[in-house]
C-alpha cells in the first residue's frame, strides 16, 4: 500500500529535490519561464504558487518564508517586485504549463513553465 504519498519523489532524495526545487523556481523567477519535463513543472508550479502567494502579503514573516524556500536574497527581493508589480489583483493560477515537445533521447514529454505575467 502506497500510503502518504503526496508528493512526487522524480527519483531523488530529499535533499536532491529539494535541490532540484529550488534551482527551478529561482530559474523561473529569473527568466519569467524555463522549459523541464512535465513531472519537474507540476512539482515546481505547486513550489512557486505557495511562495507568490506568501510574497502577495509583504510583511517579515512572508519575506522570513520566501528566502527560507529559495535561498537568495536577489530572488527573493525579485519576487517581491514581481508580486507587487503583477499579482496583487489575481487569486491563484499565477504560472502555466503548455505542452512542448517529446526529449529525443528519451521520450520525456517536455514542457514550458511560464509565470503568467
């Protein structure tokens, strides 16, 4: 039985992953949109909608949060000045998955990861 698992594990450990995460969404912050594999883009989406939606409250506490998930402080500011720039009206749905193309060496469906900006 396969109890307790909510999230998905892309083959790595916790560490590595979380990793993984955090390289991924700070890319994402910085280029407005990366392109990964589909199972890399619904882990990180989920990933960056909690952090937006932290940062859409700009206090201590949101900025303590945001630096603790992705580490560096430019990112961070980055987000910041993104949300007060974009998101402060919408409720949700922050960033858009649209299908790419298959990897040709070894199939993986392959997407692009976009912030709705």
């Amino acid at each position: 039985m396969k109890h307790k698992t909510n999230t998905r594990t892309l083959g790595r450990d916790y560490a590595h992953r979380l990793s993984m995460l955090r390289n991924l969404s700070r890319s994402l912050i910085q280029a407005r949109q990366i392109e990964t594999t589909h199972a890399r883009a619904l882990e990180v989406k989920k990933f960056v909608e909690k952090l937006i939606t932290a940062a859409k409250k700009d206090d201590l506490a949101a900025k303590r949060y945001v630096f603790s998930k992705i580490g560096c402080n430019q990112d961070s500011r980055d987000l910041f000045d993104l949300v007060k720039a974009q998101f402060t009206e919408v409720n949700g749905g922050y960033t858009s998955i649209i299908k790419y193309r298959f990897r040709k060496g070894d199939g993986a469906h392959m997407v692009i990861l976009k912030l709705n900006v």
